[in-house]
C-alpha cells in the first residue's frame, strides 16, 4: 500500500496506536484515529494536524459492532475512501483461572477478539463495496502462542486474533487485500500498570533487557501497511526483542 491512503487506527489514544498514527501519517496517509477515550484521540489527531497530516477522531467502542461499522462508513464519508484498518485496541484483565467469572473472560473477549472480527468484517466488506485495495493489520501478542498465568482469557483473545489475521488473508486476497498481525512482546505502555517491580521483571524476560518502546511496535505496523509488505500475507510478525526465541 502506497502513501495519500485511509487507515484507521484503534486504540489511536495511546501507545502503540498513537506511535503507529504518527508514522503512518508522516508517510502521507489520512489517520482517523478511533478510541474509547476520546480526549486522548484528539490529542493524538491535533499532534498530526500539527506536523501538517491529516486525521479525524472518532469515539468507538470496538466490543459494540454497530459502533465498529459508523466508525468505518465515518472513515469513508470523511475521506473519501478506505485503504487501512489497524486493529488495535485492547485490555488485560488479569487473574487466576479459578477467579475467572464470566464477565471477566467474556470483557476481555469482547474488546480483544470481537474487536478485531468487527473490524475485518466491517472494514473489508466496505473496501470491496468501494473497490478499494488495502490492508488490515492485527494486534495480537506473544501471549497469543504463549500460556500465561492470570491471562486465560487474554491467552485465548490473541490466540484468535492470530488465527483470524490467517483466515482473513485467506479470504480477502482475492480482493487485493492483505492480512497481517503483529505480536509484541512487554511495550512500555500504560496497559501495563504502575507497578515498577513487575516491570522490571518483564524488563528481564527480553533479549535486551528492557521494555520495548511503542515506536519499534509502529515502525514494523508501517512497513506492514506498506508496499515493501505486500509478499508478507497472513502471517503475524512478532516483535518481541527475543522474548520467544
Ligand atoms: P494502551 O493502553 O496504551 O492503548 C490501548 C488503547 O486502547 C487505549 O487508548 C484505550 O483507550 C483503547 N481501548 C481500550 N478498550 C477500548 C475499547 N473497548 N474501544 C476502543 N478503544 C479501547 O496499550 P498498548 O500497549 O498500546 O496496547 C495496544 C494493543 O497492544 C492491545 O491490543 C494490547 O493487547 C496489545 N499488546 C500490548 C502489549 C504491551 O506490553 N503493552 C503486549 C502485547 C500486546
């Protein structure tokens, strides 16, 4: 996918989605940044306008599949068209398996993994209609091969996540759009809490021995969206300083 196109980023208020809308749009393309909170995204979009980009907010929920589809058809009647989905957003909601209710499980599903089928759905079904090529590309997680303690519910999510970035591929290709997914490992976001100890314990659990900033996250989603990606087709990439080697 070339420059001057239309992606929209999840979770675009913070983090990774934030460092990714910027690098996308330094490379020329229109970003509409969609997130819960909505004064973090407009944050992120004044930062662009400012660099002399183009972005748009809007406010979405990515478990509410009606949310998803205005956020795509808003993406559309904004700028014209749609290239891109990078879907993003997401939540941990840690504890034991013994302690994992319903609602606990199915939160982080909802947000994690419908999310994600939501945006492919949506997303593609509006690049075909438009007969608009492009990309989508996935936030999973190493946690999407790897078990972990607490994280049955989130260990499932990305499971998926890794799974749907394979069969989405495998079925839009033939529309001209590609399917990808990325696997961090430990990134020093705010998802990650405050607790200074634990993170240090994630620092060590990388080859470098540190946390990885959002940006080395963004800068492989930009090469993901980007022409130079376009043999890399349903595999996710993992970006985890070692963690899983
Ligand atoms: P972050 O907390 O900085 O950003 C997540 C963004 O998603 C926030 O702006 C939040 O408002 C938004 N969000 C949460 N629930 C939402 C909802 N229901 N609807 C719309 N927006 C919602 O965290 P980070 O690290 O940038 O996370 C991005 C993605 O990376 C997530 O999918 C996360 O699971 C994944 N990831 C993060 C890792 C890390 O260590 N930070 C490791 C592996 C994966």
């Amino acid at each position: 996918m070339a420059e001057n196109n239309v992606i929209i980023i999840t979770g675009g208020a913070s983090g990774i989605g934030r460092e990714a809308a910027y690098l996308l749009s330094e490379a020329g393309n229109a970003i509409v940044v969609a997130d819960f909170n909505e004064e973090g995204a407009k944050e992120t979009a004044a930062n662009i306008e400012a660099q002399g980009g183009k972005a748009a907010t809007f406010k979405v929920d990515v478990s509410k599949a009606e949310e998803v589809e205005a956020m795509v058809n808003f993406a559309v009647e904004t700028f014209g068209t749609l290239n891109g989905i990078f879907n993003n957003a997401g939540i941990g909601l840690v504890k034991p398996l013994l302690e994992m209710d319903p609602a606990s499980y199915h939160k982080v599903i909802d947000v994690d993994q419908h999310s994600v089928y939501y945006g492919i759905y949506y997303g593609a079904k509006k690049m075909v209609e438009l007969g608009a090529k492009g990309t989508i590309v996935n936030t999973a997680s190493i946690y999407g091969s790897m078990a972990a303690k607490g994280s049955f519910n989130y260990n499932a999510a990305k499971a998926a996540v890794v799974m749907m970035s394979k069969s989405g591929a495998l079925e839009l290709a033939e529309h001209g759009i590609r399917v990808v997914g990325v696997a961090p490992g430990f990134i020093d976001t705010p998802i990650l809490g405050e607790d200074e100890e634990m993170k240090k314990a994630l620092s060590a659990l990388h080859m470098h021995n540190k946390l990885i900033q959002p940006e080395k996250v963004a800068s492989v989603v930009k090469f993901l969206f980007s022409e130079e990606a376009a043999a890399i087709n349903g595999s996710t990439v993992a970006v985890d300083d070692g963690f899983l080697s």
